[in-house]
C-alpha cells in the first residue's frame, strides 16, 4: 500500500515535470521553425524564391509538429509561387511584345507574301501567348488559394 502510494505520488510530481520539459520542446521546435520561416521570407524578398521554397519545404520536413508556424509556411509558399509567377509574366509579357512587333514587321518587307519565316513566328507567337496565358491562371490561382488559406478555408 505504501509503495502504491510513493508511486502514486512520484507519478502526480514528475507528470507536470515531463509537461513542462515537452512544453519546452516544442517551444524550442516552434521557436527554431520561426527561424526558418524568417529565413525564407527574407531570400523571398531578395527574389530568391528557388531557396526559399527549398526553405520552406525543409521546414516541413524537420519541424513537423511546429503546426502554427507551417501554417504560416503555407502561406509563405504560396507568396513565393505568386510573387515569381508575377515576375515571369513581366519578363515574359516583354518578350512577347518583341516577338509581336518582329511579326507585324514582317509583313511590310515581304511584300504581302507569307513564307516560312511568317509561318515559324506565327507559330512562336502563338505558342508564346498560349504560355503567358498559362502563366496567367497560375499567378490567379495563386491568389485565390492565398485568399483560402488565409481565411483558414483548406
């Protein structure tokens, strides 16, 4: 009886003991987690966004109870995909227009007459405007699934 009692109470003293030593770790998972979210919004705004989403995905990877925090990744994440799909439409919205006034420049020179040069460019053209278009619905989609996630919607 005297034994079940010690136990007892060495169970009722060391249990808020193991509490709090695992509430101190996951606070130091949470905390070392925050450090890489920080890291990787900061090579986001360098435009480095191939490192900070390898950042973020190893964040997931080895902080995977550091649950608040990879809902902020998440968030992250879909920042940088937005933001580098944005800077591709800028790069790429140029080239097109490059690519359009060689097209419409061609016509003048050749007399009216098409031949395979015309038909190549209209090609590039087209396949260039099917791609902006592409780059388009990501850059929408990412906003909308930034508004989802945000209001906590997934």
């Amino acid at each position: 009886m005297i034994r079940h009692a010690y136990i007892l109470f060495s169970f009722a003293v060391m249990l808020p003991l193991l509490l709090s030593s695992c509430k101190s770790a996951e606070e130091a998972t949470d905390i070392q987690a925050a450090m890489q979210l920080d890291e990787a919004r900061q090579l986001m705004e360098q435009k480095n966004y191939a490192a900070a989403r390898d950042s973020i995905l190893s964040l997931r990877r080895q902080h995977p109870t550091a649950l608040t925090v990879r809902r902020a990744a998440i968030l992250t994440l879909d920042s940088v995909e937005l933001m580098e799909t944005r800077d591709s439409i800028a790069r790429y919205a140029q080239r097109l227009k490059a690519e359009q006034l060689a097209f419409e420049q061609m016509m003048p020179r050749m007399g009216g007459q098409t031949n395979e040069a015309y038909y190549s460019q209209q090609r590039l053209l087209f396949n260039m405007r099917q791609h902006f278009d592409e780059l388009c619905a990501k850059a929408k989609f990412y906003v909308r699934k930034l508004d989802i996630d945000a209001a906590g919607e997934y």
